[in-house]
C-alpha cells in the first residue's frame, strides 16, 4: 500500500465539482432553516399554548432523531403515499437534491428555533421595561430591542450548527448525490484509494469550517464594537 | 401496522444492535474525552499539540466522512498486510460493527474533550491544594477529586453528546452493521411500504432519546442530591 499524491491531483477538479454542490446545499438550506426558526421562534415563545405546543412538538421530533432517517423518511419513504404521488409537490419530492434540502431545512429550523428562544430569553429584563416605559408597543420592541441584542447573544450557538449543518450535508451523498463525500466514494469505489481521496475530502470539509468560524468571529467582534 | 408487526422481530434485533452499539461507544468515548482533556490541560507540548489536532480533525470533518475513513482504510490497510503475508487472501476488513463504534466514538470523544475540558478547569483549585498537602498522590487526586468533581459540571453538556452518539449509530447502517435503519432497508426492498419502515425507525430512535433525556435527568438530580436540603 503506498499514498499516491497524483491521486489526489487527479480527483481534485471532480471533488471540486462536488464542492460547488455542498455549497449549493449548505447555503440554501441554512438560509431557508434560519428564516423558518425565525417564524417557528415567534410561535414558540408565545404564550399562548396553542401556538407554542405544536412547535414544542416539531423541535421534539427533529431533534430526537437522525438527520439520515429523517432523510430516508422523505426520498425512499414519501413516495409510499399516493397523495404525493399524484399530488402537485411530485416533481420535487422525485429530486434527491430537493430531498437533501428539505431535511435539512426542517433539521436546521428545530435546531436554530432553540437557539434563538435561548436568546430571545438571554435579552436583560431591564431593557424590555426600559422600553415598556418609553411607550413602545410590543411588536416595537422585539424589532428594535430585543431581536438584535438576542442575534448577538445567539451567534456563537448559531456558528455551531452552521458547521454541525456542513457536516450534515455530507449525508446527502447516501440518496445518489454528489456532493464532496459522494464525489469521494464514487472516486474510492474506482480506484480503491480510500485514504487519499477521503482524506482529501476531509481536508476540504475543514478548511469550510474554518472559514465559517472564521466570518462568524469577525461578525462577532463587528457587532460588539460598541460593547467595549 | 401489520407491516411493522411482520418485522417486528428484526426491529428488536436491530436495535438491540444500535444499543449494544451505544454503550461500546460510550466507553470510548469517555476513554477519548479524559485522554484528551488531560493531555489538552498538561505541561506537555507535544500531548497539547496531538489533542489540539484530534478535536480539530474530529469535529471539522463529516461524522459519515470520518466513517468511511476509518472503514475503508482500515480494510486497505489489513489488505496490504495480510496479502504480504500471504498472497492469496482477497479482501480483509475489520467487522463494521467495530468500525462504526470506533469512528462514532472518536467524534463524540472529540467533543467530549472540550467539555471534560471547561468541567476540569471548573474545579476550585482549593481542593487540589488541599489534597496535595493531605500527601494525595497525583493519581489520586485524578480519581479521588478531580474526576467526580468535574463529571458534575459536564453532565448537562455530556447529556447532549449522548443524545448526538445515539443518532449517529444511524450512520452504521451505510456501511453494512445490520441497526433499525438497515432493517427498515431490507424490509422496505420486500414489502414497499418505505414510508411505514423508516416512520418505525425514527419512532424508535426518538423513544430511545427520550429514555437519555429522561435518565440524564435522574443522574442530574442524583449528582446534586447533597444539595438538595440547600434549595
């Protein structure tokens, strides 16, 4: 067994071109999550039960089981039923890449809506009463107040699961997508190189997450350049 | 539901599977996690510099990447081995169940470092202090202070970890270790119904993630009970 690095410079424009899949995968999914945690945390820290319980119930489901079975639930599981099949949504549910994007959007919305109640209730009391007081109305306050102090507060939580969401993207690859991992395994199962070319997978998987806790640093220290 | 009762049978062996799977792992994984933090927390260089780059290696890579990694290499590598020793064997590789509990583990583990970590750093350096003038060897004050001081200050970030090991014991099923998700798999090619199967899946999976939610939470109440009176 010998490393063979012209492996590595030989798959590298194909691994490239799963690249550019990942990050077709991990942006839309990230931003589609993120603006449903947005919605589903507005319900969730209502007080009216009605609201907050049907959401308390979805974060349950989401977050108590595996991104791959919630995967393989909605491309191998939902063609089962007949009104998806007839149904309008058809042509995308048929699409792996639709597939991968959906799980991981209703993934990313459990995950991100707690991060952001985790926020949302960090915000001082003080400042809420503070604002109370100069006669702003509630919808007010959220807007100018409480959601920007709480985005500040949420970001290190929240630059975790970006990159527990670049990681998950990797599992796009078990329904016939080709992403970095799926470009890897179709190179692996040609040459049987296994170490070069996951290895060189791998290394592009930490140079994404090392930029992205990179940005989300700088975002930080941009945002706080008041605090100090 | 007469779908699932047929394979009833195979969803109880495949999640004694992923259990068995689970505790094999844990192990590792608290064996991973106070290597790492200790070597992360001692004098030594070289030990800071090897845990510095598993936590980075572990928890930048894919859980599913690092599987295949540890798979597949290992497969090449005992490959090339046995066949120097003998030319005649095909393929070797070490069982999937084992790979799988390894390669779970080592992410888990990583994560569990910086925690044990923080949780190590968390305890009063008094206590120490105190030990070491009572004459407490360094092994002692490891076992008799530092470890059942800084598993308290772990467990809420511990719970947490052993909710994300036991849904990366789906992962396993890619590469042929026969948990629920390779069930539901085989059955879904017999009988159609992928819906049913894998619905059965994620029910199992949730029911067992609240059973650690659940304990965690007696094993919270059981670390603090000595405050208790105080509350």
């Amino acid at each position: 067994m010998t490393f063979e690095s012209s492996l590595i410079l030989e798959s590298l424009p194909r691994l490239m071109d799963g690249l550019w899949v990942t990050l077709r995968l991990f942006v839309l999914a990230l931003t589609c999550g993120t603006v449903l945690a947005v919605g589903m945390v507005l319900l969730r820290i209502s007080s009216r039960k009605y609201l907050s319980w049907p959401v308390m119930a979805y974060i349950y489901v989401f977050r108590g089981t595996p991104i791959l079975v919630q995967l393989f639930v909605i491309y191998y599981g939902l063609p089962q039923l007949e009104f998806i099949r007839t149904g309008p949504l058809w042509p995308f549910f048929r699409e792996p890449f639709f597939c991968a994007w959906f799980a991981l959007t209703l993934n990313i919305g459990a995950y991100t809506t707690e991060i952001f109640r985790g926020g949302i209730l960090g915000v001082n009391k003080g400042l809420l009463e503070a604002s109370k007081a100069l006669g702003m109305t509630y919808a007010q306050t959220f807007r100018k107040v409480t959601a920007p102090i709480a985005f500040k507060l949420c970001l290190p939580a929240y630059s975790n699961e970006m990159i527990s969401v670049l990681k998950a993207t990797a599992l796009a690859s078990t329904v016939t997508i080709f992403d970095v991992t799926g470009v890897a395994r179709k190179i692996v199962a040609e040459t049987f190189a296994p170490y070069e070319i996951f290895l060189s997978a791998a290394i592009i998987y930490l140079i994404l997450a090392w930029i992205i806790q990179n940005g989300v640093r700088l975002l930080e220290r941009r945002i706080s350049r008041y605090a100090n | 539901m007469q779908e699932v009762m047929n394979w009833s049978d195979e969803f109880l062996a495949g999640t004694f599977v992923i259990i068995k799977l689970f505790f094999i792992s844990l192990v590792m994984v608290i064996t991973w996690g106070l290597l790492g933090a200790t070597a992360k927390l001692s004098n030594s260089r070289i030990a800071r510099g090897i845990a510095n780059g598993f936590t980075v290696l572990c928890r930048g890579t894919p859980e599913f990447l690092l599987l295949l990694i540890v798979y597949f290499g290992s497969a090449v590598t005992l490959t090339s081995i046995a066949r120097a020793i003998n030319p005649e064997i095909r393929f070797l590789d070490i069982p999937p169940f084992w790979a799988g509990a390894f390669a779970i583990s080592l992410v888990i583990g990583a994560y569990a470092t910086e925690t044990f970590r923080g949780a190590f750093l968390g305890i009063d350096k008094g206590y120490i202090e105190a030990a070491k003038a009572l004459g407490m060897t360094r092994f002692q004050v490891f076992w008799k202070l530092r470890v059942p001081m800084m598993w308290r200050l772990a467990l809420p970030g511990f719970g947490n970890h052993l909710l994300s090991l036991l849904k990366d014991t789906a992962l396993v099923s890619v590469i042929g270790v026969e948990g629920i998700l390779f069930t539901a798999q085989q059955a879904s090619s017999v009988n159609h119904k992928p819906f049913t199967m894998y619905l059965t899946v994620a029910f199992i999976f949730l029911a067992l993630s609240t059973v650690i939610v659940v304990t965690m939470k007696c094993v919270e109440k059981y670390a603090y009970r000595h405050l208790e009176a105080a509350r």
